[in-house]
C-alpha cells in the first residue's frame, strides 16, 4: 500500500476548492494501492511525512513567500526527515493572486535541501480566480496518484 500525503494551507473558499479539487481527483481513481492523508500545513508531522510515498504541497503566496503555515510545516519536519525522505516525490501548487515567484523559489530551495524529486512541473494558479484552476488542480492530483498507484514514481 502506498500513501500520498497532501499538506497544504487553504485559507479561502477558493483555496479550499482547490485543495477539495486535488482530494476528490485522488479519491475518485479508486486506487487499490493506493490511500490518501490530506492534513493542514499545522496539522502535518514529521511522522506524516515519514509514513508518505509521494507529498503534494499547497499553498497560498502571501506578501510575496509562501504561507507561514507551510513555512512553519517545514520548519518542523526538516531534520526529522532530512536523512530518511531523500528522493521523494513531490508537486507543488501555488495559488498567487498576483505573482508566485517568491514562493516557487522559496518552496523549491527549501525541497532542493531536502533532496525530494518534483514529479510533476510546479503548478502556480496565479491571477484572478478562473474556473480552470480546479482542472488543473484535478489533473495534476490525479497524475501523481496514478504514477504512484503504478509504480512510476
Ligand atoms: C495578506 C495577503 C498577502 C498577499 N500577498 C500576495 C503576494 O505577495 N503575491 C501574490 O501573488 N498574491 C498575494 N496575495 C493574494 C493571495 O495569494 C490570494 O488571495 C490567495 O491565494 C487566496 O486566493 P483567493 O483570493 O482566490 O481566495 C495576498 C493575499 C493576502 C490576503
């Protein structure tokens, strides 16, 4: 059984879409092999991580760097799992009301240190809501639970 971990920060009815978007996607693939934790970025340990196959993470960009939740998350679970999580998979979504960068650099330096692997290009929802984010946010959930289900990743 493989386990995809979902951390992420949704303090928004449009970030709660998104992040209900990328739940159901996982869910609906009726995977076998597969279980889905999704946990806040507060609620997310060092043992979730430990325990995960694959993470999505998920974040809003707040004055240009990611949310101090997610921040926080990583502040906590980086020496626990420095040395035991080397190579995992991981996707990145970013919901950015105007820019994106800073957070992409941030979130990407700090998984670099970490040495996770990024199975899927970081996906930065970024602008005023569009009804397309939630697709996108469904396909790339549903990639990265397949590829596990099947063992690509
Ligand atoms: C205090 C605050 C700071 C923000 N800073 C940024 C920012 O630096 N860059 C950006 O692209 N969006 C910024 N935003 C917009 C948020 O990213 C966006 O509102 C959030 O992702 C929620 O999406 P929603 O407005 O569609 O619910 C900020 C929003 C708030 C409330």
């Amino acid at each position: 059984m493989k386990t995809l971990l979902i951390v992420s920060h949704a303090p928004s009815p449009n970030t709660l879409r998104l992040k209900s978007a990328m739940e159901q996607a996982v869910l609906s693939l009726a995977c076998d092999n597969l279980s889905l934790v999704s946990v806040t970025a507060f609620e997310a340990s060092s043992e979730h991580v430990n325990q995960c196959d694959a993470i999505i993470l998920f974040t809003p960009e707040n004055l240009g760097y990611m949310s101090g939740a997610l921040k926080d998350f990583f502040d906590r679970i980086y020496y626990p799992c420095l040395e035991s999580k080397q190579g995992l998979p991981m996707a990145l979504v970013v919901r950015a009301g105007h820019d994106g960068t800073g957070t992409v650099r941030a979130v990407t330096s700090i998984c670099n240190g970490l040495k996770w692997t990024l199975a899927q290009p970081i996906l930065v929802c970024k602008g005023d809501w569009q009804e397309e984010f939630e697709a996108q946010c469904t396909e790339l959930a549903s990639t990265i639970a397949a590829s596990l289900d099947c063992g690509i990743i």
